[in-house]
C-alpha cells in the first residue's frame, strides 16, 4: 500500500476516536449547564431522561431504515436492537440482555422475560469524569436510560428504564434495568375492520 493510502488509512482511523473525544467532552459541556441551570441532581436525571427520550424516538427510526433489519417480533429482540444501536450511535459496548423475571405476555402464553440488565463495559459518557460527592445522586449518563425508553416506545413497547449501577458512582459496572410495562397494540387495524 502506498504512503498516500496509508496515511489516509490512519486518519480514518484518528477520526473515529476524535468523533467519540467530541461527544464525550459536548456531553460534559451538557452537564455542566444542566448543573448550572438545576440545582438538584434528581431534576438533572430527569431533564437527561427528557432529552434522550427525545433522541431515541428519532434514532430507533434512522437505525432500522439503515440497518435493514426485520422488526423486533418480541420484547427480548427489541431489547438486543437497542443494544446494536447504542453501540452504533454512542460506541457504547454492553453485553447480551441478561433476563431478570418471567412472565406471561401476550395472547400467545408464551412465558417471556420481561425485565432485562444490560451491562455496558464500555460507556464513553463515562470516560474523563470524576462525579464530586455533591453529585453523587446524578445519573451521569441517565440520557441513555431516555433515549432507550424513547426508542421502544417508537415500536410500540412502553418500558421502565433505569440505571442500577454506574462506575461514577463507586460501583463495579455499568447496569442499565428495562422493565417491560405494556406492548402497546395497534389500533389501526381494529379499525379498518
């Protein structure tokens, strides 16, 4: 390969890297308004849980039209879309969904999980920060319990979403919880009837 190519290939690489720099630090730019602007760090939570809810309705749509995948046919699929996409978009590395509870769901009887942990060993929100004890309360990077709850609700799952761990706030992980609330059921098509 030619130095001209090779060359262009590192910066191809670099580029990727300052892309995830910029989003970490614009983030932190965020939270440092945020923090100006509220004083309580539940009222912050909730603005970023606002905003990313705002985010993953938008995103869930762009994800699946470029991906080209089929649509989620249950609730544990559409949990792993969202793993993909988070890692499509944020970078954000997480392990598969790890089933909490079972419950029967639907019409079917199907015995489903529905409430799921994802663990993020990797979250590049997380990465130059150091919480002060006056915001140990903050879910730092609670945008992405938003932006989750925002894109199953996008297709029609309505869920509960929250952090349970964050490395900023002394734990060993990174653990989001989705809780399944309702499939949301299509009216059109009891209307067309």
């Amino acid at each position: 390969m030619s130095k001209k190519f090779n060359n262009s290939f590192q910066y191809l690489q670099s580029v990727e890297n300052i892309n995830e720099d910029l989003l970490t630090l614009t983030y932190g730019a965020l939270i440092v308004r945020l923090i100006k602007d509220y004083e309580k760090p539940e009222e912050i939570n909730e603005q970023l849980d606002k905003m990313g809810y705002n985010i993953g309705i938008r995103l869930i749509d762009d994800y699946l039209a470029k991906s080209r995948n089929p649509p989620a046919e249950n609730f544990k699929e559409a949990v792993e879309v969202i793993c993909l996409a988070l890692d499509y978009y944020l970078k954000a590395k997480c392990n598969q969904p790890e089933p909490i509870q079972n419950k029967e769901i639907g019409n079917n009887n199907i015995s489903t999980p529905i409430e799921y942990n994802i663990v993020f060993f990797y979250n590049p929100l997380n990465n130059y920060v150091e919480l002060p004890e006056k915001y140990k309360g903050l879910w730092y990077s609670n945008i992405i319990c938003g932006a989750i709850r925002g894109a199953l609700e996008a297709i029609n799952i309505r869920v509960e979403c929250k952090f349970n761990k964050d490395v900023l706030r002394d734990h060993d992980k990174n653990e989001i919880r989705i809780k399944l609330i309702e499939i949301i059921e299509e009216k059109l098509a009891e209307e067309e009837q």
